[in-house]
C-alpha cells in the first residue's frame, strides 16, 4: 500500500524520528527539513549533500507529491488568474488569485471537490 504521510508536513522532531527509524544518522533531518523548507525542492534529487541511498530509502517511504499546472486563465476584466492543476493520482484542483485595490486573496481548492459553491469555480460542481 501506497505511503500518503507528507515529509513536508512532518515537523523537525517527527522528520527526526522517521529518519533514524530508516537507519539513518539524525543529522540527516535538518539537512533534509532545510532542503524542503527553506531551498523549496521539489525532489529529492536535488538533495545533493543527503547520499544516493539516505535519498532512495526517503524516496521509497516518503514520496513527495507536487501538482502539475494543467491551464492558467488571466480575466481581461480584472486580472484575475484562474489555475487548474493536476495531482500525483490524475485528480484536478483549481486555484484563483483575486487582486483588489487593499490586497490579493487566493482560493485553493484543498480536495478534489468542493462544497464551498463558488461561481467561478469548476471544482464545487464535482461536490
């Protein structure tokens, strides 16, 4: 069965914690929580000082899962940028920027689905 725990989400002691339950040296999490944190990787590729096989087992227990932008629409009206993405599992969430004279605000879609019933959204019509 397939891991859905995400690394990202993990807190420094509970990355600490999973690291040392792979056999690896402690230290190894801050080097990892900075890789995602603070350098943004989007693979664990990019974790050049983590070694080949920290990185595999990594890889093999936590699989990062990013989204895919699939369309992007800008509003001629008011500049307001719709995106839809695609997920690791095939499933679509949209996302809206909305700027305003005091401020942006953007809509996230946090589920494929949504019940919020938000007129321009195509992602509320699934439910």
């Amino acid at each position: 069965m397939e891991n859905w725990t995400d690394i990202r989400s993990m807190t420094l002691e509970e990355l600490t914690e999973a690291v040392i339950n792979l056999d690896e040296k402690a230290f190894r999490a801050k080097q990892i929580y900075g890789f995602l944190h603070q350098k943004l990787v989007r693979s664990m590729d990019e974790m050049k000082n983590v070694p080949l096989s920290c990185r595999n087992k990594l890889m093999e227990a936590y699989p990062l899962y990013g989204v895919t932008e699939v369309e992007r629409y800008v509003s001629k009206i008011d500049g307001t940028t719709k995106f839809l993405f695609s997920l690791h599992d095939g499933n679509l969430i949209e996302s809206v920027l909305m700027r305003y004279r005091h401020g942006n605000s953007v809509c996230i879609s946090s589920q494929a689905g949504c019940r919020m019933g938000c007129r321009f959204c195509a992602s509320t019509l699934m439910g």
